[in-house]
RNA sequence: GGGCGAUUAGCUCAGUUGGCUAGAGCAUCUGGUUUACACCCAGAGGGUCAUAGGUUCGAAUCCUAUAUCGCCCACCA
C-alpha cells in the first residue's frame, strides 16, 4: 500500500470493477436476501446540462441510501435518467446553431437537431453521475423522451382529457413576446425598475397607472365603495379653475399630493369642495377624452380590488392585459370590457388609434407625450419603482395575455373509479369509491393521511400552502421540443385523442433449430411447435380476444405460427361459436396476415451453423459482437426504432394486433422502447425473455381513427408534464404487469432538493393517484440548497461557484462525497467551502494509513477469539464493543435519514476510538492485530456508502476479504448487523477510565511544561487503581511513565488531580515552577466549588428528588461525592 | 403583502420526544522528526446557545413577543 491514499490513481478502476460485476443492476426482489425492494428513482438532471453541486448533493444522498440497503440484502433499484429540459435545449441549440430562430428549419428538422444534441450531452452528465460513483442501475437508464415515456405522456393526456380533466380554454397566461411562448409562472423572472407614474384625468377622476398606453378604451372607473373621495377645486395662479375627484387621503396628504399632480401650477391652490364615499358615484356614465379619443366610461365600486392608499384611489382597467384585472372583469360580468389592446406579437391593436401597431414600450411614452398635449396628464412622477416580470430567456417584459391553451382543471370533479383516481389504502378506496374528488384533493389527502411522508416534516405546511391556493396548471407550450400534445383536429376544428391499442407480442412455436441447437437462419417449425402454435391462437380465442390483425416476421417459423394460429382463431374452426371472435373487420373473414420483412431474428451472419450459445459459455448476442458479419448492435437499435415507427403508424383497430416474431428481436424492440442504449442490450437480455408461443400485451398509443384529414395540436407539453409521470413511466407504465411496475413500485424514497416540492413532487403524486391509484413514494426526503462558505448561492456570475469535476480531481470523489453530507440536516441550506472537501480527504488518508497500520500488524499466534467478554485484553473487549454501538447507530440513523449525523459518528469513531486508542493500544498489545483486523473489516463496510471508493480500495488488499462469507467485492457485502453480545458496559467504564487518567496525565504534563519526550514517575490512589495495575503497560506508554507506584500518598511535593474517584500524583516538584502550579491548582479548584454548588443546589430540591428520573438522581449523587472528594485533595495540597 | 425557516466558539455547522460541566471541523495558541498517517500526534484557550418574558424541579430544546438574516409564494393601478 501506498504511503498515501491516492484517489485519481483508483477511482476509475473501481467503478469498471463495479461495472463489470453488475452490482448496480437491480435484482427480483424474490431473489434477495431480504425479498423486499427498495427503489429509488432519480430526480432527472436535465439532458443538456454539467453536474454541479445540486446533483452532487442529490446523488450523495441517494447513493447513500441505495448502498445501505443494498448491502442489506434488499432488491435496490436506483432508477437513473435525464430530462428533456425543453426550453434550455432548445436555447442551447439554436444558440449552438448560431440561429436566432427555429423557424430557420422545418419541425422535424429542428427536432432532429435537438435529438442529435441530446443523444450526445446525455453522455456528458451521466458519465459525471458515474463519476460521484453514484450506484444507479445504467441499463434501466431512461429519457423522459424514450419511445415509452412518450407513450405513457400521451396514455395519461388522453385518460385524463377523457375525465374532463384536460381542457382547452382561454385564460390569462404570461406571454413572451420576444420568445413568441407562453411562460410558466417559475419561467418569469422579476426586476425593479424605474418607470413614470403618470396620473391622468379621467373626465373628473384623477387615476394613476405606468401604463398609460392600455388607457385608451372605454372602461370602468373603479372605485372603492366605502372609502372617501374628494370633490376638490384646482384654481392656479392665473385664475383658472377645475374640479378633480380623488380619494380623500390623497387630498390631505400634501407631500404626495404635490408629487401626484407637479404636472400642474406649483402656484395654484387647492380647495375643497365636497366629500363622498365612492359608492355615490357609482353607476355614473360620462365620455372622456383619451389619447386615442373619447371613450366611454362609467364607475364602478369594489371593496377587494382598491387599495385607498395607492395612487388616487381610482383605476381603470385592462381586463386582457393584467390578471388581476382579468379576475375582476370575470367577477363583475364585465364582458364587454375584455378588449385586446396588444396583440401576441407586442403591438398595440387598432384601438390604441394613433398608435396602432407600435410596440409596447414606443406606445408607452408616445401614449404619455400624447396625453400632454391633449392636456390629458396632471403629473408625472418619474422615481416610481415597480417589480416587471421578464422572460428568463429572451429577456423581454412578460405580457399578461389571455391565450388559447391547455389546462389541468385541479378543482374540476370526478368520479372515483377503476383505475381513476383510486387510491392504495384500501380504507380510502371504500370511503371514496364512487364519489366525486378533484385533483387538487387527491394531492392534499396523500400527505395529508401521512400516505406520502415528508422529510422534515415542516415542508408539509409548504406544501399545504402551495396546493390551498393552486390554480388549473397550463400545460401547453409554443416551442417544438417536447411531447406534442396528442390531440388531433379536423377540418371543422373537432378534437380527435389518439387511439390507445393493445398489442399482443408472441413467439414463434419450437422449430428444428432449437432441438438441434444450431444456430439456423430459417428453420422450420417441429411438430411440437405446430402444437404450440393452434394452441396460441386456442388460448386467444378463450382468452376473448379480438386479434384484428398479425404481423409476423418473414421467416418460415413464424410465418406458419401465425399461419396456425390464425385458423384456430377463425370461426369456422371455432370449438366456441358462443363467444363469436372478431375477425379484422370483415364478419366471418380471416384475420389478415402482414408480414414485415424487417421483423426478423437478429442476423448472425457467419455464426450461422455454429452451436448454439448456452453451449460455449457465452451468449449469442456476445459471440455476436465480435463477429463483424453479423448484425451490430447499433444496427438491431435502428431496426428496432424502424418497427416502433411503423407500429405507431398503424391504422388504429377496435381489437388487438398480434405480432409473432422471435425471442432476441423482440427483446430488443422492448429494450428499445424503454430507451436502453445499444451496450446495454446484452446485460438486459433476460428482462423480456419469452418462451414459444408465449404472449406479452402492452398498450401503445397511435394516431386516431379518421378517414379524412387530421392536424395533431402544434403545442408541445410543459417539460414537468413528462416529469411528473417519472415513477411510474420509467417502470413500464402504462403496462402494470411489467415485472419493474409490480416489482418496483410504488417506489420507495424521493429525495430531491427542497425547491422542486411543488413542480415535481407535487404534481407526482396528482398523476400517480390518478394513473396508477397508488402514491408514487412512501417517503419524500429534501435536501437544502448548497451555498458557498458564506452562505451566498453559487453562481456562474459570482464566480463563487465550486464545480464538484474540479473538487473531485482535486481532492478525490470520497472527500466530496462525505463534505456534501456531514455536518448537515434535512432542508437546511448546506454551505459548503474547499477546506471543508479537504477536511474528509484528510480523513480518507487517516482511514487509508489506518488499514495500512493494521493490516501490516503479523498476526499473533496465541490470539484466541473472543467469547462472550471472556477475552483478557480490555482493549479488545471495549473496541468491539464500541464497535457494536457504532453499528447501532448507523442502522437507526439511516433507517431515520439521520445521514450527517451518521457521517460525523463513522468520522469519530475511526479516528478517535480507532485510530487515536486502539491502534495506540495495539503498539504495547500486540494481540490485538487480530481484532483490529475484524473492526476494519466491519467500519470498511459501514463506511462504504458514504466513500465508497476508498473503501473498495482497501477491501481489495484486505486478506480477510477473500475468506468466510465475504465476496471479492466490498460494494456487495453484506451490511453488519448489531451484535449484543458483544456489548461490554464493563469494558466500557474501565476503558473510559484509563483514556481518562491518561489524557489527564497529558494534560498536567503539557500544563506544567515536562518535556515531552521524559519519562516521568506517577502515583495512583483511591478507587479502581485495579484497572490501573491491569493495563499498565497501556498506562506507561500512551504517557510516558517509567515507574507506577499504586496505594500510598507519597510525601514528596506532586502535581496531583483527580479522576472519577482515582487521584493521580505526579512527583514533579523539581522540574515545576511551583506558582505556576499553585495558580493552576487555584483554577481547578474554583471550578470544582462551582460545580459543586450547581450540584448541591439540584439535591436540596424537593422537587428534583421527587419528579426527576432515579437514575439522574443518583448519578448527580454520585457525581457530588466525587467532586467533594476532589476538593478535599486539592485543599490539602494547597 | 402571505408563509416557512434560521440566529449556538473567530468561521462553517451538529445538538430527534426538555436531563451529567453545550459538541465537531476549520482557524488560533503551546509543544512534538514516538518507523500507519505532517493529509500527522499530544495539549490548551475560546460560548449569558439573538433579546425579553413565560411554562417546568430542570430550557439551546416547549410557549409568547421583539430584532436581524435567509428562502418560498403572491405582486405591473
């Protein structure tokens, strides 16, 4: 072993070991130790983007987590993947393009493009969620835009449009102008800015408003009903005199006053005239000139919109271009008042008049100057400061607008029933099972019944917070990368869903090759697979299946399976005529074979004739990737994505299509449509395995039936749309027979930063409920946000940014690892600076040169193992026993997603109980090589999921580890459990007590300055000198004496102290300043009287003595004695 | 404006049902080439647990108010 532990020179040989060893690949939970699962899947790291800090802090945890209960012994799937991310993507390639536009291309062209991008940044993240040595599962790896997530988007669009719950509508949305897209409420950015505030007249009324560019068509006045307005008389200095009307609070507030109305003569005066609630105006109509011309206004009152305090009490309204004006005009009836005065491309529209077609920010002052010169204007105050939203991406100011788009009704109610809308607690299902619910209340009861369990717990009230005021989710967005929203119009603007087909998936009966075990291209069927084939199509029928169609492959074998098959589902050959099979639309006719030329077997090229693989130890598809004439993996991926495509673009059929191909291919098509990539194709091999003439339904979804001409909605689906479907997509939903669905879900921990609670977590729990019937999690854990070591967030534009790839190559990925988690706590912010990172790769090297130590000790021939507290050696006896707490304390602290506390217990323990003691002790007994190796082998294994690395690294030079029970790699061991018989509470105390007298010795040596290196005398009397005389070896050399003398109080002048009821006597007086001593004494007595008080005072209270526990009353007994004892040593001395 | 949280050593933070003299790492100081480790060892100093009240035999921990800071949501008169 290397002096030091070097992480760059080991890192990338483990995680290949780890790979090729499959130890992250989930297995059957039937097949574990425990036969539970525990699955975990990954919050998806948008496709585009670099591991930061966030992932880091996400994969620690989670891989903390899968470790743990993979070395338990449960089934753990750690289910990773990325996101389409889709704004950012497309940003990033047109921006790669140097494109201003996507309109440079034709859709499919630009969606080209982005796959192209993604397939090859997918690969930048992943290898850096590998490189955190994250223990995801790579080849159940997903893509929220795989072939199945797309059919599971579109599977939940149509369901949940059929419950009504989709609807199309007009409402107030936030429109980028300069990104031609709606905005989602997360994707608008807000900025103070410095804008005038014009005040205008209004026939009398005076209103305010930064917008004076919407203030040019009939509206209400808005008035508050209760509140005072004046009637005030303006006469200026050259006698000319109006009325204005404005609230009263305004009026007696000259300083505003003066601010509100400087556009006019500063010498004028004020006077009033009357007062009036607002409600006496209310009703009245009157033209007033505009800068657009007159328009027609009259007053309205409402008590929940006017604040009297801003501007003069009095507004008007655009109901179009504010939401809140929108609700007020929706609240009010006020149809006639919704007007569009901007168009979607941020020009005015033919109302403004004059200034038709200018952009919003030109009409802006022109609409101010305008209004001027018509006299319109009674101030301008140009130091107002308002918050403007603005498009993260374009820049641009969002323009509230009422849009055409889709929604998800949250409040909408719907009926409970199979498969809607159900939910897991069997309790619940009864109580709501054919009652209405909402969306909405499906998210609150899950947490809300503790079904989905928040961690910690206050987000719960977040979360409430967020769903009490939840408004109908728009999904649709204006850009192209996405899921396209899967509903389909006519000529005449009729909504078609697409069609959601059943296809049925079979094998082939036996043929020749199988008995023979040749590799065959074309063999024929046996007789046996003749068999298998009638009794398929028997099943079917049985079954009450319609099969509409069968597609089969060009090869013989399955040619004549679906030859076969197809006359036993016929009619006339139908031993049932009561259960009348459907036949492909033509009563009575045969079921129509297609055959599919490139539905084919894999193609062996020169393998052909050879044996077959289960013979020589490897596979066929292994044998087959050296083998350059037959078919390449990358080339049975594209044929596999050819057949997905001409699938979709089948006809849509009111039975079932049955398609009889064979056992690798069709693996693949499956492999295929999860989105597994081509080197993963051979480690999934077995996932989809079927036997002849087996079947496997799934449900995909295609285009709508419709002779005529139909045009699929050019929206494409909010990117949190697919996300939110993740638990349960990435597991074969929509097919819940999937061995993954039934498996795996629900699944079992959540982790994700504390920010995604309402956008994801949220919106899981809607479309699982809803979807699946069950919660999607038991258990949402969050983590906090990480900032820099002052607390400021990371940014690019600080530059105070720590890229976790640079920490990594710096300090070792253990050391991040184990900085992102220690010291920390569920939801709280984690600041986190480079001395921290170095801190624990310190502590890799500490635990590194620990092995080294340990494993260089030659192992003692006497050693006898211990039994049951039998052992001599106290050291043995107290570190294994503290071993044993320590093992506790991991279980029950990660059980509790107590991960930082767990952390800093594994980090003491192995430097100061490990490292600090028991190796010292090892130095003078050197027995105990043989224990020490068995501690390391059990802190190594619970240390593992949190550095695994190193870890690893040791386990691989450890001699023990190829022996008993142990596997070669530590990655696959198993967790250690807590033992109790190995607790030693004696061994505990006694051991204690010698760290005690020894530290203490320390210290008076350090204190009265004895050189260090000097051996010196001591005196031990009063209680358990025993364990003293015991251990004195250990005494003499951790410090530094070279003669112990037990019982008696020597006479000649000592440093004395004293420890739990032990005095210690240092006969130093020639080498020891004696004032020097004197004051030190002085000090320690002080804090023993003090102490003393404290302790006296607690005993003199009737009330402690009676309601406080015994056993803290007696120890604080104990502890008085003690200290009495103490002090009467330190008196005499004195 | 509404909500949530934080305030503990010079710095960054632990402290899960209230209970020994409140802990860790870093930094500081003193001393050390003890053949596992200077990415180390031994020792030391440093805290009215933000403030003020309250509950309790007992409060960093529970309650109430105040102050400061942070985050989330809402927000264009």
């Amino acid at each position: 072993m290397e002096k030091a532990y070097n992480p760059k020179d080991c890192e990338e040989e483990i995680l290949k070991k780890w790979q090729d060893e499959k130890v992250f690949t989930a297995i059957n939970p039937n097949d574990s130790q425990t036969g539970k699962s525990f699955t975990v899947p990954i919050p998806p790291p948008n496709v585009t983007g670099q591991l930061h800090l966030g992932h880091a802090m996400m994969l620690v945890i989670q891989d903390i987590m899968s470790r743990y209960h993979r070395m338990k012994g449960d089934a753990t799937l750690w289910l990773p993947g990325t996101d389409h991310a889709a704004i950012a993507t497309e940003s990033v390639v047109l921006k790669n393009l140097g494109v201003a536009s996507r309109e440079v291309f034709s859709r499919p062209e630009f969606l080209e493009k982005c796959r192209t991008h993604t397939d090859k940044t997918h690969k930048t993240i992943t290898n850096q969620i590998k490189r955190m040595g994250a223990s995801c599962d790579f080849t159940r790896e997903r893509f929220t835009m795989d072939l199945g997530m797309s059919n599971a988007v579109q599977k939940i669009f149509t369901d949940l449009y059929k419950a009504g719950l989709i609807v199309r509508g007009h409402r107030m949305v936030n429109w980028s102008t300069g990104a031609q897209s709606v905005l989602a409420d997360d994707e608008v950015e807000w900025e103070d800015r410095k804008e005038p505030f014009y005040s205008i007249r209004c026939g009398r009324f005076v209103i305010g408003t930064v917008r004076p560019e919407t203030k040019c068509a009939h509206s209400p006045i808005v008035l508050h009903p209760d509140e005072n307005y004046v009637l005030a008389r303006f006469t200026d200095s050259a006698g000319k005199s109006e009325e204005l009307i404005f609230s009263e609070v305004l009026f007696y507030d000259e300083e505003r006053r003066n601010k509100v109305f400087n556009l006019l003569d500063e010498n004028g005066k004020w006077e009033l005239v009357s007062v009036h609630q607002g409600k006496e105006f209310e009703g009245q109509k009157f033209e007033a000139e505009t800068y657009a011309g007159m328009r027609i206004f009259f007053v309205l009152c409402d008590a929940q919109v006017i604040d009297i305090k801003k501007g003069t009490g009095a507004m008007t309204i655009s109901a179009n271009h504010s939401a809140d004006d929108y609700d007020l005009a929706k609240r009010r009836n006020l149809d006639e008042y919704f007007i569009e005065k901007i168009g979607f491309d941020g020009k005015m529209k033919s109302i403004a008049g004059v200034l038709e077609g200018e952009t919003v920010q030109e009409a802006r002052w022109k609409a101010g100057k305008t209004m001027k010169e018509k006299g319109l204007l009674v101030g301008k105050d140009t130091s107002y400061v308002h918050n403007v939203p603005l498009c993260y991406r374009s820049g641009c100011v969002v323009e509230p607008m009422i849009s055409p788009q889709w929604f998800i009704a949250v409040e909408k109610e719907f009926l409970w029933q199979e498969g809607v809308g159900r939910i897991r607690n069997e309790e619940l299902e009864m109580k709501n099972k054919g009652e209405k619910t909402t969306l909405k209340k499906l998210m609150q009861d899950a947490v809300r019944e503790k079904q989905v369990k928040i961690i910690p717990e206050r987000f719960e009230k977040t979360y409430f917070q967020w769903i009490d005021n939840l408004r109908d989710w728009c999904i649709s967005r204006q850009i192209w990368w996405g899921h396209q929203i899967p509903i389909w119009y006519d000529e005449q603007g009729k909504e078609y869903t697409a069609h959601e087909q059943t296809l049925l998936f079979s094998r082939h009966g036996e043929s020749e090759a199988e008995p023979s075990n040749i590799l065959q291209k074309n063999p024929l069927l046996t007789k046996k697979g003749e068999t298998q084939a009638k009794e398929l199509g028997e099943k079917l029928l049985q079954e009450g299946r319609r099969i509409a169609k069968i597609i089969c492959s060009p090869l013989e074998r399955s040619k004549k399976t679906a030859e076969i098959c197809r006359d036993a589902l016929t009619p006339s050959n139908s031993p049932t005529p009561l259960n009348p099979p459907f036949s492909g639309g033509k009563s009575g006719g045969e079921i129509p074979i297609e055959i599919w030329e490139d539905f084919d077997e894999i193609r062996f090229g020169d393998l052909e004739g050879t044996v077959r693989a289960t013979e020589t130890g490897k596979t066929t598809m292994e044998r087959m990737m050296n083998e350059p004439t037959a078919e390449s993996l990358e080339d049975l991926h594209s044929r596999a994505l050819k057949i997905w495509e001409k699938i979709s673009a089948l006809p849509p059929e009111d039975g079932e299509i049955l398609f009889i191909g064979h056992r690798a291919f069709t693996g693949i098509l499956f492999a295929v449509r999860d989105g597994v990539k081509p080197e993963h194709f051979i480690d999934v091999r077995k996932r989809w395995e079927m036997g002849n003439c087996t079947v496997k339904e799934i449900t995909w979804m295609v285009k709508p039936k419709k002779d005529s001409f139909l045009r699929q909605d050019e929206d494409t689906l909010d990117t949190w749309f697919s996300s939110a479907l993740w638990p349960f997509s990435t597991l074969g939903w929509p097919d819940t027979k999937n061995p993954d669905f039934q498996n795996f879900f629900p699944t079992s921990v959540l982790e994700t930063g504390h920010d995604i609670l309402f956008f994801w977590v949220a919106r899981m729990i809607m479309f699982s409920l809803f979807a699946t019937g069950k919660n999607p999690f038991e258990t949402v854990y969050l983590h906090g946000l990480v900032c820099d070591e002052e607390g400021k967030k990371m940014s690019k534009s600080k530059g105070n940014g720590i890229d976790p790839l640079d920490m990594i190559e710096k300090y070792g990925t253990d050391a991040l690892r184990m900085a992102m988690v220690v010291g920390t706590t569920p939801g709280n912010q984690v600041n986190l600076g480079e001395k921290k990172i170095e801190g624990y790769r310190n502590f890799a090297n500490k635990l590194w040169n620990v092995a080294r130590y340990i494993l260089a000790l030659p192992l003692h021939p006497d050693y006898k193992p211990l039994t049951n507290g039998n052992a001599e050696l106290l050291t043995e006896r107290w570190i294994l026993s503290k071993t044993q707490r320590l093992i506790q304390e991991v279980h029950k602290g990660l059980e509790n997603h107590q991960y930082g506390e767990v952390g800093q217990k594994l980090y003491d323990f192995t430097w100061n109980d490990l490292a600090d003691w028991a190796i010292e002790a090892s130095k003078t007994e050197t027995q105990l090589a043989h224990p020490l190796q068995e501690v390391l082998k059990t802190l190594l294994k619970l240390l593992h999921p949190y550095i695994p690395f190193v870890t690893e690294k040791i386990w691989e030079v450890m001699p023990l580890s190829t022996g008993g029970h142990d596997t070669l790699l530590l990655a696959l061991t198993a967790f250690p459990e807590y033992d109790e018989a190995l607790i030693d509470e004696k061994a505990e105390y006694d051991f204690g007590l010698l760290q005690e007298v020894i530290t203490k010795i320390r210290s008076l040596r350090a204190a009265t300055k004895v050189e260090p290196a000097k051996k010196i005398k001591a005196i031990f009397t009063g209680s358990n000198i025993e364990i003293l005389q015991k251990n004195e070896l250990i005494l003499k050399n951790l410090a530094r004496l070279e003669e112990v003398l037990y019982g008696e109080i020597p006479t000649e002048k000592c440093v004395t102290d004293m420890i739990s009821g032990t005095e210690i006597y240092l006969p130093l007086s020639e080498m020891v300043n004696m004032e020097d001593e004197k004051g030190r004494l002085k000090k320690e007595l002080l804090e023993a009287e003090k102490l003393l008080q404290n302790l006296d005072s607690r005993l003199s209270n009737e009330q402690y003595i009676t309601s406080a526990p015994p056993h803290l009353v007696a120890e604080t007994r104990a502890k008085k004695e003690e200290v009495e004892k103490k002090i009467e040593t330190l008196k005499i001395l004195f």
